[in-house]
C-alpha cells in the first residue's frame, strides 16, 4: 500500500499473521502428530519389554506410515475444502452474469452492513464490480482471500515433512541412548522438543508462548502415558 505525504509517496506494508495460516497449522499438526504418534508408539513398545531393535525398527515404520497418512490426509481434506470454494465462486460468477444488477444491491449491502451510508456504498459496490466484480464479491460476500485460499499440494507437503521431522528426533534418541532407562530417555527428549515446538508455533502466530508449551507438553504426556500403561499391560499378559 502507498500514500501521498506532502508530495512524497511512502510506501506502507504490513505484514499480517494471517497469511501465514496454511502452511503453519499443517506443519505444527504434522510435527506435533509425528513427535507425539511416534515417541508414544515407541515407549508403549519399550514398556512392553521389547529390544531396543525393535523399538527402532517401530519407529521407523510409524514415521513412514504416519508421514505417508498426514499427507494423504491433508490433501484430501484440503481438496475437499479448496472443491467448495471452486463451486462457491462458480455460482457466483453464474449469477453476477444473469442478474448483475441484483449481485451489485447486494455488495452495497454489505457495505451499508458494515457502516458505509447507503450512496456510497452503491458507488464503492459500482467501482469494485467494474475492476473485478467476482473478486470483490469472493472477498467480500463469500469470506475467501487469495492468501487464504486452499493449497492441497502446499499443505501435504508441509504436513508430510514436519511429521517426518517430528518423528525422526525419538527415532534419534533410541539409537543414541542407551539402553537402560531408555523409555525415560525418549519421555523427556520428546516433552522437550515439544514444548519447543510449542512456544515457536504460539511465537509465530501471535499467542502466549507459555500458553502454547503447556498445552503441547500436557496432552503429549498424557499420550505417552496411556500408550506406555497399554505396553505395559500387554506385554505383562503375553
């Protein structure tokens, strides 16, 4: 964005958070899921008196199944998403060709809704459609913004990999600690990074750091301890 000071154009720019949402809520899925699926699999499997081998060669098949599931996952539902926004902008485009004159009383209403008086919003509405009046009803009708628009191949990629990366530090863990006490070992390694991964997913969107390392940390806990309470019973009864 410009603007005219005093015979000097300054330009302004602001970036928001917002545009960040995509990629980011599918990457802190996909780490959070790989680091907390994979670390929780791994210490019910220790629990359940298994060789460190297999504890190792556990990990790595949950690291591919559950990247190659993110990815699929994410695609799909994105797609899903990204397939209501393609009909919802294809009915609009039909109906601002059949009645442009009902479509652009109804973009001065929205104008009028938000606080605009009712002969401005008609010449804004009027100027808006005559530079692109499918964008300016996409914005401001449907809620839909080019920055926020579905990416399936973005957000799978980016949940695959950041799944792949979150899994791959218990799977460190296994095959650098030893043996002994090695279920504490991936425990508090995997609390750790979550809570890292915590306070710069809440750093990065704008929220309270302690707020988001407390929320990771408590539920990845939780998760490893049911998962090592089921090892545990299972290999007792075997």
């Amino acid at each position: 964005m410009s603007r005219r000071k005093r015979g000097i154009t300054v330009s302004h720019h602001e970036a928001h958070r917002s545009s960040r949402v995509g990629w980011l809520r599918a990457a802190v899925l996909g780490a959070n899921d790989g680091l907390i699926s994979t670390s929780s699999l791994m210490v019910g499997v220790a629990a359940a008196s298994a060789t460190p081998n297999n504890i190792l060669l556990t990990g790595v098949a949950g690291l591919v199944a559950g990247a190659m599931s993110m990815a699929a996952g994410e695609y799909v539902s994105v797609h899903s998403q990204k397939d209501t926004e393609n009909a919802d902008l294809a009915r609009e485009r039909v109906e601002l060709e059949e009645s442009p004159a009902k479509e652009l009383a109804e973009l001065a209403q929205i104008y009028v809704g938000r606080g605009i008086t009712p002969a401005l919003a008609i010449e804004v509405a009027k100027q808006l459609t005559a530079a692109d009046a499918l964008g300016a009803h996409a914005r401001d009708e449907l809620g839909l913004s080019s920055r926020l628009r579905a990416n399936p191949v973005e957000a799978a990629v980016a949940s695959a990999a950041s799944f792949a990366v979150g899994a791959a530090i218990p799977l460190a863990v296994t095959v650098m600690a030893p043996s002994a006490g090695l279920i504490y070992s991936i425990t508090a390694s995997s609390l750790v990074c979550l809570a890292a991964l915590g306070a710069v997913a809440a750093k990065v969107g704008g929220a309270d750091v302690w707020t988001g390392i407390w929320r990771v940390m408590f539920w990845g806990g939780i998760a490893m301890a049911i998962t090592a309470a089921a090892g545990k019973l299972f290999g007792a009864v075997v």
